[in-house]
C-alpha cells in the first residue's frame, strides 16, 4: 500500500513510522512544554495542519510523477500565485460566478502546463530550464495583473478553503459524516489488503505472513479512527476540511492512475529507461507533455485552494511552494533520477514537511530554525539512502518503493534490468 507493490510487509512502514514518531515527539515537547496536555494531537491542531498544508501536498501528488520522469519544475508556486489573481479578478471585476471561476482557473492551469510541455516535450527543452522560465514569467504577471496588490475573493468561493463537511440532524456530540469517512477508510483498508494478498497469490509471488498484514490493517486502523473521532469532535462548526475531502479524492484518484493504468505504467517506464520504453512503443513525448500540463492543473487548484483559505489573492502567494513540494516527494522515496515514487509516499513525505512545520511553531521557534530543520531532514533523507547504495547495502528507499515488475500491452517489462555483478561477484561465480 505504501510502496509500489502493495506488498504487506513492515519494511513499508518506515516513512509512516517516521512520521508516528515526529507527532509523537511534539506532542510530548509541547507536554512538557506547555503542559497538562500536549498541543500537537488535538482536534483543533489536526485541522489546521490539514488546513495550512494542503495545496503543498496537492502539489507533491502532481510533482512526484514530473521526478519520476526525470523531470523538475520550478513554477509551481508561481503558476499558482498566476491562476489565483486571475480567478480572484474574474469575480471582483468581472462579476464571473465562482464556480465558473475554478473551471477558469483549471482551463488556465491546463494552458499553462501546455506550455511547458510543448518546450519539454516536443522541442527538447530540459524541464529544469523551462519551468525556472516559467517561474520567473509567472511571478512577475501575477504582480502585473494584480498591479502587486490584494484582491478579495467572494464568500462562496472561500468555501473550498475554509469549509468543513457538514453537520446532520442527529443528536450525537461528534459529526456523523466525518466518523462515516473514517470508516470507509478503514473499509478501503480491509478491502485492499484482502486484494493484495488475492492479486499475489494469482500470480504466485511471495506474500507475507497473515498476522503481518493483519496488525498492518489494525495498525493503520486505529490511526484512521482516532484521527476521523479527534477532526469529528473539533469545536462547534468544524469537522473534516473540504480541503482535506479534496485533497483525499486526489491521492485516490491518482493512487489508481499511476498504479493501475497503462498510462501510470507508462510513466514508469519511461522515467526508469526512456530508450527500452521508446523502443517498446511508448509515447514518451506524449508522457512528458500530460505530465507536466497535469502539474501547472494541480498547481492552479493548490493555488485556488490557498487564495479561498486566505479570503484574498496577494502578490506573495506561492513563494516557495515548489521547494516544499520538491522536498515531499524526496523525503517520501522518489529517486533523484527518476523511476521510482509513490503518490502515497509523497503525501507522507509531505505530511513529516508538514508537522515538522507546525510542532516546531508550537514549541516557539523562528522561521530560521524551521527552514534549516528542514533542510537537514531533506539532506539525511536523500544522503542516508545514496550512501547504503555506495556501500552496496540495501537501499532504504528502494525497499520502501519496490514494484513488482510489471508489463505494458506490448508485453515488455516496466522495469530496468538488474544492474550487471560487481567485480567481486563475478569473482565468485567464477569460483564456483
């Protein structure tokens, strides 16, 4: 579920486990600190979190495919900032209703990312160069249009930013629909699992012993209702954030897409070896170009999303987004040269982002000590798993992300070769 298999093994935990045990120490620092109860794990602190970092983990599901195609892009928080004066305008200016302002924002995310995959595609331009270029048109035309001031936004559209699900007529002290999502959770998780084991035994592979995957579903269980009774139980009014219920059906959406599609497949393919999947007959240029248009997409939603929590558009909007969003995904198991990530990992490499972020403001620090604590988490993450590859052990990355091999219509697998034996092993073939 968490790697790229779907395999039911406690390897897969590590990144969740990382992020277990960053909540848990925060709330014990904010207990000693503030005491009688710790401020990270309370309803209040729970919606926020899901609040204030949303559009960044919409962003890591869109970027993850771009670095598991090789590629990087830089503009994301521009494009974003772009979009949002353009749809804050449409309706303070231009009277645009605000559902018709996100279908605008959307077609104008779907413009943008055309553009950049037409130069990355068809022209050969390197990703790289191309959004940096986009980074810098993009933030210099949301100030243009905005003539570098704050514009507001009406109130229907602040819904998708501020929102929460609803409350229903019945006499019960927590809100029904937010325990009704919860449960459904812990429903996809049995289903899942039940499936995965199904799916391998068909095919013969491996699996891991039942108690595994059983503890794994009440595991991850638990963790689901525990936090679906903390965002039901909030004060008077609030619930699950509708950004939150967003950001949920993407991570579905594109869990399946990338996972169980030719196209997901595709993506793959091409990120691990380019020339294999070109020569199997993949379309890589057509990969390159959905793949990035498909980002600036999600880019305008994340910045859509942010303009509506903030009441207003600003010039400041998006800075530095893509760099947080860049260090989900690493801190969630991409490789830096592509071919391999999750969707899954993203949002939990986001969500340590995330948390690490808000225990720290809890405990008082500055902006400095944040950004630097952050930089050192991205640092070890990447370093940790590139040094066990120097020294020939496994790679921790690599076992958290491991796919099965797969195969496309044409028959060819999905995957690279093994990587020929060391000197040493030949040595030893030889031997015997």
């Amino acid at each position: 579920m968490f790697g790229g298999n779907g395999t039911s093994s406690l390897r897969q935990f590590g990144i969740l486990g990382s992020l277990i045990v960053i909540v848990l120490l925060f709330e014990v620092l904010t207990l000693v600190r503030n005491g009688p109860s710790g401020a990270t794990l309370t309803s209040g602190n729970l919606i926020n979190v899901i609040n204030q970092y949303s559009f960044i983990l919409i962003l890591a599901i869109g970027m993850v495919m771009v670095i598991i195609m090789g590629h990087i892009d830089l503009s994301v928080g521009s494009v974003a900032a772009f979009v949002g004066i353009i749809v804050a305008k449409s309706m303070t200016e231009g009277n645009l209703p605000w559902p018709l302002a996100i279908v605008l924002g959307l077609v104008v995310g779907a413009l943008v990312g055309a553009w950049h995959g037409f130069w990355v595609a068809y022209v050969g331009v390197p990703a790289f160069i191309v959004t940096l270029a986009g980074m810098l048109f993009f933030r210099g035309a949301n100030q243009w249009i905005g003539n570098s001031q704050t514009v507001p936004v009406p109130k229907g559209f602040q819904y998708i930013g501020t929102g929460y699900l609803p409350e229903v007529a019945v006499p019960l002290d927590f809100n029904v629909p937010t325990m009704v999502l919860a449960l459904l959770g812990v429903a996809w998780l049995v289903f899942w699992e039940v499936r995965t084991r199904r799916v391998q035994q068909k095919m013969g592979s491996e699996r891991a012993p039942v108690w595994v995957s059983v503890v794994k579903v009440i595991l991850l269980s638990i963790v689901v209702l525990a936090a679906g009774w903390m965002f039901a139980t909030g004060r008077p009014g609030t619930s699950f954030p509708i950004p939150g219920l967003i950001l949920l059906a993407l991570v579905i959406i594109y869990s399946f897409l990338t996972r169980n599609t030719v196209f997901g497949r595709h993506i793959y393919a091409v990120g691990g070896n380019r020339q294999a999947a070109r020569l199997s007959g993949v379309k890589d240029r057509w990969v390159d170009f959905f793949v990035m248009m498909n980002m600036s997409v999600l880019a305008a939603l994340a910045g859509m999303i942010f303009v509506a929590r903030s009441q207003a558009s600003g010039p400041g909007d998006g800075n530095g987004w893509e760099l947080d969003a860049i260090a989900s995904v690493f801190i969630g198991g991409a490789a830096v040269a592509g071919g391999i990530g999750t969707v899954i990992g993203s949002i939990i490499g986001g969500l340590v982002m995330a948390f690490l972020n808000n225990g720290l403001a809890l405990l008082g620090q500055g902006a400095d000590v944040v950004s630097m604590i952050k930089g050192l988490v991205l640092l070890l993450a990447v370093g940790i798993d590139v040094w066990n590859k120097q020294q020939g052990r496994p790679s921790i990355i690599g076992l958290l992300t491991r796919r099965r091999p797969r195969t496309d219509e044409f028959g060819s697998s999905t995957l690279q070769p093994p990587a020929a034996p060391s000197a040493s092993g030949q040595k030893e073939t030889a031997s015997r």
